[in-house]
C-alpha cells in the first residue's frame, strides 16, 4: 500500500452510517466500504435497506444494516445497544436528516418536533453513547451532515434551518469536548444534490435551472460528489482537523454576483 493509499485507507475500521438507504448515505456508505471500512448501515426502511446491504455483500463489502426509527427514542437506544454490542466503533456519519416544508403561519408543531428529533436529537445521542468506545479504542471521527441551510435563510422551512444551524454548533460543543481524547469531529454541508430530498426541485425545470446557476460549477451536485470528503475525514489524512464545516456546495455559498 502506497503512503497515499495508508492515508486515506479505512482498513480495520469499524463506520455508522445513518440514513444510509439512499441518496446520500448510500453513496458515502459505498465510499467508505471501498475504502475498506466495516459499515453499519442504520435506516428506517427495513426492504430497502437489506436490499442495499444485499448488494454491497455479494461485491464483498462487509456492510450490515440495521433498522430504526430514529424519531422512536426506544428504537434509538436499542440501536445503539446493538451496534455497541457489535464491537468497537472508529466512525459515525450522522447523515439521516428530514425536511418539511410549510408557509411560517401554519407551520406545524409535529413537523417542527419531527425535524429536531431525526437531525439533532438523534446526532447527539449517537455521539454521546458511541464517543465513549471511540475513546477506548484510541480516539475516532464524528461526521455530522448539515447543509448550506445551517449558513442562509430558505423559504418555508424554519424547522430544518435550525435545526441543521443547531447541528454544525453541535459539532463545534462537541469536538472541544472530545478533542482531548483524539476524537475528531467535523461537519460536511451539502448544497443542491439529486436526491429525494429536492426531488420536488429536480422535477421543475425552472427550479432546476435556477438551482444550478446559483452555483459557481453551474450544476446539482451527485450523491458520488460527497465520496472524497467523507473519506477524507473519516480518515488520517485529516488527522489535525476538527469543529470544522467542509462545504460541498458547488461554491454556492461563496457566489456574489
């Protein structure tokens, strides 16, 4: 193995990947299985996830899913039982996130409550329970996925702008928390991608259009996109980098005019 390939090798390592069903998560999780990483794939769609699971073992990467309900604080504890039963854990992707859209007057309170539970309550929990073993095994990597919404306002959507501005603070409380203990944790802040999330956005061309001239490369980002930089902190190759957002965005938030 080449000094590149060590650096950015998962070989041995043992990865959580939540929302890893689809879209973003499943892309990330394939990235993280070729680079030799042991997956957990965590989801709520039980078909889906095994089927997925499926395919990545018969390629020969060991991934293994498991499901839950991340809103069902009952369903939350008991994954993480079984994934602390499982051995150690050198890596947790916080991917699975929710988004719902409505007008601020009638908002909804279980929609509100639904958001924060998936993309924050759910990140913490895993953090804190899971953070203990990173640090018994000589120290780790949390990777929580925000977004550009935890950086600019979006219209109709209170609920996942604060709660993606709550999670990237998250990621800053606890990497002075952890990092004494060699555990690293960073944020990835996707832009517009061609998932189910923007599907809505994807299917109406003049929304498409605008969306991919609002960024600099001037196109959607693809799922694959996130691939380099979740290795990348996943990995040593950022072993000196943490409470810090990496933004894959297509330079969305960087443009002026």
């Amino acid at each position: 193995m080449s000094f590149l390939e060590s650096l950015f090798s998962l070989e041995g390592k043992r990865v959580v990947v939540t929302g890893a069903a689809r879209g973003l998560g499943l892309a990330m999780t394939e990235g993280l299985l070729r680079a030799g990483a042991n997956v957990v794939m965590v989801g709520s769609n039980e078909e889906r996830l095994n089927e997925q699971a499926a395919t990545f073992e018969s390629q020969g990467l060991p991934a293994r899913p498991m499901t839950c309900d991340l809103r069902v604080p009952e369903q939350l504890a008991a994954l993480i039982d079984d994934i602390l039963a499982g051995g150690p854990v050198h890596v947790l992707v916080n991917n699975a996130g929710v988004t719902h859209t409505h007008e601020l007057p009638e908002y909804p309170d279980d929609a509100w409550n639904h958001t924060f539970d998936v993309n924050v309550r759910a990140p913490f929990q895993l953090a804190k329970r899971l953070s203990p073993i990173m640090i018994e095994s000589g120290g780790g990597s949390i990777i929580n996925i925000t977004s550009i919404a935890a950086e600019v306002g979006m219209p109709n959507n209170p609920a996942y702008a604060a709660a993606k501005g709550a999670l990237k603070q998250l990621t800053r409380a606890l990497a002075a928390d952890l990092g004494e203990y060699s555990v690293r944790v960073n944020n990835i802040g996707p832009g517009y991608f061609m998932t189910d999330m923007a599907q809505l956005s994807w299917n109406d061309p003049d929304r498409r259009k605008a969306r991919a001239e609002r960024s600099l490369l001037k196109r959607w980002g693809e799922p694959r996109d996130l691939i380099g930089a979740v290795v990348y902190l996943a990995s040593d190759a950022s072993s000196f980098v943490t409470g810090q957002s990496l933004y894959v965005d297509g330079g969305w938030l960087s443009k002026g005019l």
